[in-house]
C-alpha cells in the first residue's frame, strides 16, 4: 500500500473502509484540512460540511470540491476559540490527524441520535517515530475508547498501523 500523506487527495483508508456503517445525511468534518474526507463524503451523497482554521486549507477543500463536481460548505474557523458545533445537528462527523480533547463533548453532542463519530489521530507511540511529538496532541493508550464509553463502539483499533505511524481509530454510534 502506497504511504499516504496528509495533503494527498485520496480519502483516509478508516474512512473508506467503514463508509457502509455510516447514515447518510448531514456530516460534519472537524478539522478539514484539503477537504479530501469531506469531498469522498459529498461524492457519496452527503451533505457535508468542513471546517479549518487555515483560510489556504479551506480555499484548497473549495477549489478540490470544485473540479470533483461537488458541493461542499467549507468554513474557516478556529476550533479552540469561538466556534461550537451544533448541538444534534449531524448524523456522521468525522475528525482525523487533530487532537483537541475540550471538543469531544462538543462532537457527541452534535450527533443526531443513531449517529456515527468516525475519528483517527496519533496516540502516544507516535513520539518515537518523530513529529506529531507533542502529549498534548497524542492520544493515551485507550484515551479515544474512553472518550466514546457511553458510545456504541463499532469499530477499533490502536497501534503501529503502518511503519512511523502509531494511530487510533474509532467508529462510533450515538444511542
């Protein structure tokens, strides 16, 4: 399998592979970045909605949206200042390659009931492989299954995934 990297186009693989779990309809990327998650979800049919503090990113995720005919709302916004997801708003959001653990209250609380929280990042292994090195963006062992306790877990995993990369990934259901 070919080394992805994150501005590559091509969809995140935990996202492809679990897309048959996930209620089509209004879905939330947090922390977009190019859009390419966002843009595989609005090619599927669902209303999608990204955002990203980074002005570029989000002109990137419109002009990528743009040449792959579809339509995206991409919003420029910073997460850890005055934007709130709303409250039972979605039916699928979807966070990859960001850490900001004040938001997780924010995410389950913006899924629809029966909705689906797909979420990817590096956790703490990662700090041997070099960058993300940060704790306070590496995710504990077994911090994201924690985080989504009250969650249906459909789906989960944990470790050195591919060589340097040491992620969790989480799909979950709101009940």
């Amino acid at each position: 399998m070919p080394h992805t990297h994150e501005h590559d186009s091509e969809p995140a693989p935990f996202l492809v592979e679990n897309i048959g779990l996930l209620p089509k309809g209004r879905a939330l990327d947090v922390a977009m970045g190019s859009g390419r998650n966002a843009i595989y979800l609005a090619r599927l049919g669902f209303d999608v909605e990204g955002i990203d503090i980074s002005a570029e990113a989000v002109e990137q995720s419109r002009q990528a949206a743009k040449q792959a005919g579809v339509t995206i709302k991409a919003v420029v916004a910073d997460l850890e200042g005055d934007y709130s997801i709303e409250p039972g708003a979605y039916d699928v959001i979807i966070c990859f390659n960001y850490l900001q653990r004040n938001l997780f209250p924010q995410i389950k609380a913006g899924l629809r009931p029966g909705g689906m929280a797909v979420y990817e990042t590096y956790i703490v292994d990662q700090a041997r492989f070099g960058k993300p090195s940060n704790p306070d963006f590496l995710l504990r062992h077994n911090e994201l299954l924690d985080m989504f306790r009250d969650f249906r877990v459909l789906r989960y995993r944990e470790g050195v995934i591919e060589p340097f990369k040491a992620i969790a990934s989480i799909v979950a259901q709101k009940v």
